[in-house]
C-alpha cells in the first residue's frame, strides 16, 4: 500500500471524527438554548404556573379574545391550561388554544353538565385522554378516562368527573358519589405533594346562580367531600358553573374554592381567568378579568404550603401471611426519626374498594400500633400517613391477605352426618358377629 494512501486513510478518519465532535457540539449548544428557554419561560426549576377557565361554551370570539389576553397579560398559558367545565364544542374550544399557545399546548378538559348531556363531548374527552401528561392515578371503574389525578414538582392536581354514577361516567347530576367519594380519599391518601388541587365544574357552596343545583343538592355528599379536602390540606377546589367569579372559605377553614366564573358565556358578569403560581412553600393566585377590551388584575393572594419533608420517613408493617376473616390483625410501624405523640391516620381499603380511616398516636419511641378486625375476604391495602405543622410528612402503602372463615356450614355438615353414619354402621357389624 503506498504512504499516499496511507495518509488519505488517516486524513479521512481525523475528518470524521472532527465532524462528529462538532455534531456533538452543536447539539449540546442547542440543548442548552433549549434549556435556557424553558428556564426562562418557567422562571425557576422549582416553581411553574398554570392557568385556568369555565364555561367559554360556544362563545369563541370571547373566548379567543380571552386567551389573547392570557398572552399579553402574563405571558403564555403556563405549564397547562385546564377548563373546569361546560366548554362544548370540545374540538373547536382546542383548536383555540391551538391556535394562540401553539400546538404543544397541554389542555385538561373537566367535564360540566352539558358535556355530560352530549354523547360526542364525553367520547372527545375520553379519546384525548391517553394524550395528557404526568397522570398518576386513573379513575373508578367506568370513570377511568374522565376523573383522574396528575403529579408536577411539589403539586398534585385531581380532575373529578362529578356525573360519574353507578359505574358510568355520565348519567349523574352534579354529585360525589360513594365510589367517586372512595376513590378521592384513597387518591388523596397517597399523596405526599404539598400542594394539592381538586377540580370539578359544580361549586360545593354556590353563590348568585345555581343554589341549591349544585353539590349542595346532595348536601350530605356534599359536607364529607368538603370535609375530607380540609383534612387532606387541599390548598383549592376550582370550578364553575355559575357563571359568576367568586373566592370563599368555608366556616374559616382553609380551603379554597374557587368559581373561575365564565371564559366567554354572555349569561354571567365579566370575563375571567386564574394565572396560578407553585413555588416551593407558597402558591399565588391572580385573578384577572375584563369584557372585550383590555383585562385588569382584579385580585392576588398566597396561600402558605410547607415544603416536602424527606428526611423523615413512617413505615407500617401488616401481616406477612394470610389471615381468617373475622380474626384481628395488628398494624404497626414507627416515625423515624422518632417523634412522639404524633397522629398517625391509617387508610384501609378493602377488597370492594371501599375505604375507612382510624388515627393512632405514636409512642415515645415513634412506634404506633392498631388492631383492626377485616371482615371481607380478599386482598386489603393499608396506608399509614401523618401530617405535622399542617403538611403531609410521608406516606407509606402495604398489603395483607384475609381468608374466608372456616365454618361448619352444610357441606361440612353433611361429612359429619356421614362419618356418624359409618360408625353406626360399623357398629352394627360389630354386634351382629358376636352373635
């Protein structure tokens, strides 16, 4: 081989690495303009923004006029825009936020009254489902595609299907049902996240329309679903429905709920969106609202949330075999690193999915301890979780197995008649051949 061919082969080869190293380089350049950007649209790795409408329904020119003040207010839509409710045409309300956020755009539609009633809005709903990101929980059994919670940094979000009855995800009137009602708590139980956002599109406590045809219609579902939010330290419920804006505080207590009032829907008062800020121990909400001219900031809060405290962890330990249905169990554990006289709640959900609470007191030395007696044969989860300073500390999951009780029901019976009746005969056997 001659030295000219030699020295191509080798220029050759230094040329090819060259070129890749200045690929490599380019596209590290370019993932770091990437990130810049994000960096500079998000603010801080730590904190984001979303943003939040009801009830634009049909009315697309104020709609549209609405998400452009979205853009020229504050900026973008956030990390996602989410609707609480009577948003029909479905497609068309998309093609808006298309339109002026760009096709990335993250949409979380929440089913209202009048998607219920329309056969092709909850089918829409239900088919853009698999395209939503950070989903950690799916919904009740029929209910899978249209209640559903998602994780983001410090945040938990939970969309409601409040139709949701008898295994269907339409058909109901505005209502927490008992598995819709068992599904939240064991949703909420799981989670360790700070700040915690329930949505649905009818208000627990309405105000100026649609008193007494909201939740409050079915009032006893109504106080437990507004109970557990409070013991859940939910920061906000948001919805719609009426039409009109408005913040309340239920008999002093903490959470918020939040009628976002109407995005465009002319039979209501002016127009409004929610620009929400997460940051690491607060969230801000702004309230801006307008008609067709320009938007003004109406009103701004902060509600103080702890951050995550991961340096101390709670274990429980249940059974490490299978147990008889009636027997007691003992369900035990400890706060590490110990702390005393804490309150632990333990979730236990059976077979049936249906869930109870009971709360124990941790000891001097951080253990707590609870004896429970299941009753349904099965598979049972059970979830110890405590709360210190007004923020969830940790959360742990555990399983045990229950048998079904042996009885002596009539089959058993039956084996006992029989055996008797072999001895008798033996018996009789006997006796007749000493005779």
């Amino acid at each position: 081989m001659s030295s000219s061919v030699c020295k191509w082969k080798v220029f050759s080869r230094r040329s090819a690495v060259i070129s890749l190293l200045a690929l490599i380089m380019a596209s590290l350049v370019m993932a770091t303009a990437r990130a810049e950007q994000s960096s500079t649209t998000m603010g801080t790795t730590s904190s984001f923004r979303f943003t939040a409408t009801a009830d634009s329904r049909s009315e697309r020119t104020r709609f549209r006029h609405l998400l452009d003040q979205i853009t020229v207010q504050v900026g973008d839509e956030g990390l996602f825009h989410i609707s609480a409710g009577d948003i029909d045409p479905l497609q068309d309300n998309y093609d808006d936020l298309v339109n002026e956020f760009g096709s990335d755009v993250v949409w979380f539609p929440v089913i209202g009254n009048h998607e219920e009633e329309t056969p092709s809005d909850v089918l829409w709903i239900r088919d853009h489902y698999p395209s939503l990101p950070w989903i950690v929980n799916s919904g009740p059994v029929g209910c899978e595609n249209t209640t559903y919670s998602f994780d983001y940094l410090n945040a938990h979000f939970v969309v409601l299907n409040e139709y949701y009855v008898n295994g269907d995800d339409t058909g109901g009137d505005g209502d927490v049902v008992d598995a819709l009602y068992d599904w939240l708590v064991a949703d909420l139980a799981s989670t360790t996240k700070p700040a915690v956002f329930v949505f649905g599109h009818e208000p627990a406590f309405p105000f100026n329309r649609h008193v007494g045809d909201s939740l409050d219609g079915h009032r006893a579902n109504r106080d437990r679903f507004w109970n557990l939010l409070e013991q859940e330290l939910v920061v906000a419920y948001l919805c719609g429905h009426t039409h009109y804006y408005s913040k309340y505080q239920h008999n002093g207590g903490k959470v918020w709920q939040i009628d976002l009032g109407n995005a465009g829907n002319s039979d209501g008062d002016v127009y409004t969106f929610l620009d929400a800020t997460v940051d690491e121990s607060w969230v801000r909400f702004d309230i801006w609202r307008g008609t067709m001219d320009s938007y003004s900031l109406a009103e701004s809060w902060t509600v103080d949330i702890g951050p995550l405290h991961v340096s101390t962890t709670i274990s429980c330990t249940a059974p490490g075999s299978w147990i008889t249905e009636g027997d007691s169990v003992t369900i035990s554990g400890s706060i590490s690193p110990p702390l005393s006289g804490e309150t632990v709640t333990l979730t236990y959900k059976s077979p049936d999915g249906t869930t109870s609470t009971r709360t124990v007191t941790s000891g001097s030395d951080g253990s707590y301890s609870d004896l429970c007696k299941p009753d349904v044969a099965g598979t049972w989860e059970v979830a110890a979780s405590w709360v210190r300073d007004g923020t969830k500390q940790a959360r742990v999951l555990e399983s045990f197995g229950v048998t079904h009780a042996f009885t002596w029901t009539t089959p058993i019976g039956g084996v006992a008649v029989a055996a008797i009746a072999i001895v008798a005969v033996i018996v009789v056997l006997r006796r007749r051949r000493t005779a």
